[in-house]
C-alpha cells in the first residue's frame, strides 16, 4: 500500500501538467513562468518522496536487524530451555526418590538457604565498589612507596595494616578449605591462594619495572625533542634511580614488614633493568671513547655503592660489560703507544753528548709524555684503581716496545753502532729513573699527577699503592735487566768472540804441539804452515840442547875445582855455603829444572835460525815455561 501511495504521488506532476497545459494550442508558445512553477513543484514533490523513501528503507533494515539477534540468541534460548527441563527432570526424580511429604520440607529449607544465599550475593555486590576502591588506595601506596614515604608514613603503615587483615581472612578460610572468591567460570580465583606478602612483591617489581621502563624511554624522546646528547639523558635517569634507593633505605624499609625485603627488592629490579640499559647504551655506535670511560667508573661506582647495601649483591652482568669497555680502551691505548713509540726509534736523531760524557738522546722525554698524555686522557673521567689499570698498561706496552727494541739490536748486532747501543743503554736509565719517581697522593709514578679516592676509603688507597709499586718495581727490573743484557752486547761487540779466537787460535796451536797435545779445531790448511814452522823449531831445540849438554860436565868440573880453591884459602865460611844451596835449590823450585834458562835461551835463539829450506819464523821474546805453565 505504501508502494502504490509513493508512485501514484509520483505520477502527480504529470497530471498536472497535462490539466495545466490543456487550454494550449499545439501551436502557441508555452509561458516560461508557469513551467518554471511546474518545474519547483515536482523538485519538491520529488525531495519529499526520497526522505519517505529512505525512512521506509531504515524502517526495513532496523526491523532485519532485530530480527538477526532474535535468531543468534535462538542457541542460548534453547541451551537454557534444555538445562530447564533438566532441572525439572532433576526435580521429579526427587520428589519420586523423598516423597511429598519430605519434599514439601526440604523445598523449603532450600529455598530458603537460596535465598540467603542471594542475599548475601546481593550484599557483596553491592560492596564490591567499595572494596575495589579499599583495594586500588591499598596497591598504589604499595606503587608509589617511595613517595609516599617522604610524606606520610602513616599512609603506608595503614596501607600494610590493611593486607595484614585480608591475609588472616585468606589464612582462615583457607584452614577451612571454603572457596571465597569465584570467577566468572565458576572457579576459585588463582591469586586468593597466594599470600599477601608474596601479592605485594609481584606488585612493587611489576610496577617498579614499568614506571623505571617509561622513564627511561621519556628521557630519550625529551632528548631527542631537545637535540641533547641521549647519553647524558640516559645516565641522569640513572642515577635518579640511585637516589631512590638512598630514600628506600632511610624512610621505605622501616614502614614494611620483615618478611618484604624492599630494599632487596628494589635493588635485584635495579639490577635487571640497569644491565639492559646500560648493555644497550654501551654498544651504539654514537658513543665515543670519553663516554665509554664515563660509564666505566659509573658501572664501578654503582657495583660498589650497591652492595653498601642491605642483603644487595653487584651485578656480574654489568663488572662483565665494565671488563669489555676497559679492555677495548686499555688495547686501543697501547695500539697506539706501540705505533708512536716506534715511530720514535725509527726516526732519525743525534745523541747528545751529557755531563759526564754519556751518549744520550730526547727519545726516554718524549716516551715519557707520551704515556702522561694517554693517562691524563683517562684521569678526567677514572679514578682510583682504574687509573691503575691505565698506568699498567701503558708500562706494559713500554715493556714491550722496549723488548722488541733490545731484540732488534741483538739480531743485527754487527750493523749496529757503538753509538747506538751506549744510547740505548742510558735512554734506558733514563726511562728507569723517570718512570720511579713518586708525588705526594700516592705511591704511583711521574705519569700520574693526581689520583682520586673516595675521602673514606682507604684500602682502597692502600690496595692502590700496593698494585702500583708492585708495578714499578717489577717494570724497573726489566727495565735494568734491558740494560744490563745491552752491556753483554756492548763486550760482546767489542771483544767479538770469533775475532778473539782468529787472534789466539795460533799462540793455542803453539802450545798444544810443543806439549804433544791435540791442536784445537781449526781449519787444517789455514794453520799447517804454523804446524810445519813449530816443528822445525822443536828439532833445532833438540840439537841446540844435546849440544850444550856435552859442555856440561867441563863446566861442573871447573865449578868444583874453583869451589875446592877457595875452601882451601878460607874465603868461603860455611854459611855461605849453605845460603848458597839453598838459592840454588829456590831456582831449581822455580824453573823447573836448573837448566831451565839456558834451555829457553837455545830455544829463543833457535827461531832466528834459518833451516835447509831457506825458511825463518821470527817470534818476539817469549818466555816459553811461563807460558806453558810448566
């Protein structure tokens, strides 16, 4: 019907238009005003037919709409249709199983523990705004420990006074074995079996995890907004987490109880949440040498803070991520002390003539500054006992430079000038006495102008002086053990053993022929001439003494005759006799035989004899029994 209303209030116009037009002849000229009426007419007509329309349509949609949801809940109708009629069953067989007299009884009784039941349902419900708003005040003081804290600690003991009641109401119904909270399934909540106490931590980690997680990454955005440096940002947020655990310890652990460790708790969280950051922050490639040193001594500052601390243990995670920060710095450092310092050897320079004569050189000054400028770098941001680790390296790559320095000069020892190795040696020195000084703050070398300790601790000064002088004392050694190895070079350079034995080789094949003895190793061509010459002259020697051994027994008879003659006129008393025995024995105890010195007086004479071949060997005067030890 309202199809046939809207087309026949549509076919209108038309009619009209027909009854309007019906006085006019085909011929005459329409009036443009009345069709411009005609025309408004029908636009109106024509708008007021789609808004009927389109409510029609959403009349339509609505009731399709409607009509969709009665059939999705046709499942749930039927399901509760079904445990109706179950429940009917249930309730037949019942009353068949009690009958009605007993029936009419316990129906009532359970209708009215049903309707107890829902009152006490009704009364919860009720309640449960109340109690969430109890619970919600009861966990954010809880969150918002620390800073309540400050400000009402009467706040949080209520807050704690408040758990310990919901946990014995936990404990005793749990003792009764009653399930007081159900969930939407019909099943006891999970948390009611967890203690209070336990609640409590999970809630503090959990919301101490997120709020530490959004500071950090608000720090980094306000960073990034501002064009800071996002380390800066990052290491501040930091140390504002350092500054909570200070107020923990002085004004939050006092109000929890003894079985909540919150300090323990807060520092484990720290902990955790420090070694991602850190780790993160330690390994973007914008973080240059000066920042990794900063987060050095800050990871060493915040392991020995932390353990100031009740029941706290350091993070290994961040002494490991430390340990790789100081080896990269302390490997680059003496990368680049290995190239500087041997640049300095190789490059070309005068030695300078000292005081007292020393050949010396500017290589153990620049040496020197060298290192001092690698360690000034590291004392603007390390103090105490990573300095020591700093000015340890530095002596160790100088150890080393100067060990390849001493092994070069070894190998090529006859290239080497005197010059050089005198230089070496007292550069040496130099080095050694430079690198013993002492300054007043701590027992450390020139090096290191000023150490900083925290104003309390002092073993951590005293472990300082212990390590360094340790140190310097193991790195003098090696320095004057360089030294002295230089000195053996230098007399072995000078007094070159293959030179020396070129020199002697032939005074030792003399004596070994004339004692009939094996000659030394030698090169048998070089030294059979010197053989050959030796040998003639032994059998001159032979003949020269069995000549002078015939004259021997006319000049004992004239020593005796000459000796009888003077007894005879008594010029000779006895003691002169005997002192003249015994200077004769004396000469016999000290060449040997009493012929001794005639003997070497023929063999001496005999080297300017010239043999049959024309030959001579011309020696200077030698005392052959000396020599030969006999």
């Amino acid at each position: 019907m309202m199809m046939s209303l809207l087309e026949k209030e549509a076919r209108d116009p038309v009619e009209v238009l027909r009854v309007k037009l019906k006085d006019s002849t085909s011929t005459s000229l329409l009036n443009s005003q009345l069709l411009q009426e005609i025309k408004n007419d029908y636009v109106v007509k024509q708008d007021n037919t789609k808004g009927q329309l389109e409510g029609f349509v959403q009349a339509q949609v609505d009731e399709i709409e409607r009509a969709s949801a009665l059939l999705e809940l046709e499942s749930p109708v039927q399901q509760i249709v079904k445990n109706l009629d179950d429940l009917g069953q249930n309730c037949r067989r019942m009353n068949e199983e009690l009958g009605e007299k007993k029936v009419s009884s316990s129906g009532v009784s359970i209708a009215r523990r049903n309707l107890k039941e829902l009152e006490h349902q009704i009364v919860f419900y009720d309640a449960l705004p109340k109690k969430n708003r109890i619970m919600a005040e009861v966990w954010g003081c809880m969150h918002h420990c620390v800073e309540i804290a400050q400000f009402s600690k009467q706040r949080l003991l209520d807050a704690f006074q408040v758990l310990e009641l919901m946990e014995v109401r936990r404990q005793r119904f749990v003792e009764g074995k009653k399930e007081v909270y159900l969930d939407n399934q019909m099943k006891p909540v999970a948390d009611f079996n967890t203690p209070c106490s336990e609640r409590c931590k999970t809630e503090i980690t959990t919301f101490l995890s997120r709020r530490i997680e959004d500071m950090f990454r608000n720090a980094e955005s306000e960073a990034a907004g501002k064009k800071q440096d996002l380390f800066t940002a990052v290491l501040e947020s930091a140390n504002h987490m350092m500054m909570d655990l200070e107020v923990v310890q002085s004004d939050v652990a006092s109000c929890f109880p003894n079985e909540i460790d919150v300090i323990r708790l807060f520092t484990s969280t720290y902990n955790m949440l420090l070694e991602k950051e850190i780790s993160t922050l330690s390994t973007r490639p914008d973080v240059g040498i000066a920042q990794r040193l900063q987060l050095v001594q800050w990871i060493d500052y915040y392991n020995s803070e932390i353990i100031k601390y009740k029941h706290s243990r350091a993070s290994g995670v961040l002494d490991q991520t430390s340990q790789v920060l100081m080896k990269l710095y302390l490997d680059e450092i003496q990368g680049q002390i290995h190239t500087w310092i041997t640049n300095i050897w190789k490059r070309d320079e005068e030695n300078i003539v000292g005081p007292q004569g020393e050949l010396q050189s500017t290589r153990p000054n620049d040496i020197v500054n060298i290192l001092k400028s690698q360690i000034s770098i590291a004392q603007e941001w390390l103090s105490g006992r990573m300095i020591g680790c700093v000015v340890a390296a530095c002596l160790r790559a100088l150890m080393e430079e100067l060990k390849i320095r001493y092994e070069s000069i070894a190998v090529r020892l006859e290239a080497v000038e005197a010059e050089m190795l005198c230089s070496f040696i007292n550069d040496a020195e130099v080095l050694q006495v430079r690198l013993m000084l002492r300054c007043d703050r701590a027992k450390c070398p020139e090096l290191v102008e000023e150490i900083s300790f925290a104003e309390t601790d002092s073993e951590e000064k005293e472990a300082f002086d212990t390590f360094m002088g340790d140190s310097l004392d193991t790195t003098s050694t090696e320095i004057v053990a360089f030294a002295v190895n230089a000195c053996d070079l230098m007399v072995k350079k000078i007094f070159h053993e293959d030179d020396i034995k070129k020199e002697f080789i032939s005074l030792q094949l003399i004596s070994s022929t004339l004692r009939g003895d094996a000659g030394p190793e030698s090169n048998q061509h070089e030294y059979a001439e010197i053989t050959r010459q030796v040998v003639k002259l032994m059998r001159s020697s032979s003949n020269q003494e069995s000549a002078t051994s015939s004259q021997k027994p006319k000049e004992k008879q004239a020593k005796d005759a000459s000796l009888k003659k003077l007894k005879r006129f008594g010029a000779i008393s006895k003691s002169k006799v005997k002192d003249k025995v015994k200077k004769g024995k004396k000469e016999v105890d000290t060449n040997g035989t009493p012929d001794a010195n005639k003997e070497s007086t023929s063999r001496e004479s005999s080297f300017t004899q010239h043999d049959e071949d024309n030959d001579s060997f011309n020696v200077q005067k030698l005392d052959m029994a000396a020599f030969l030890g006999s």
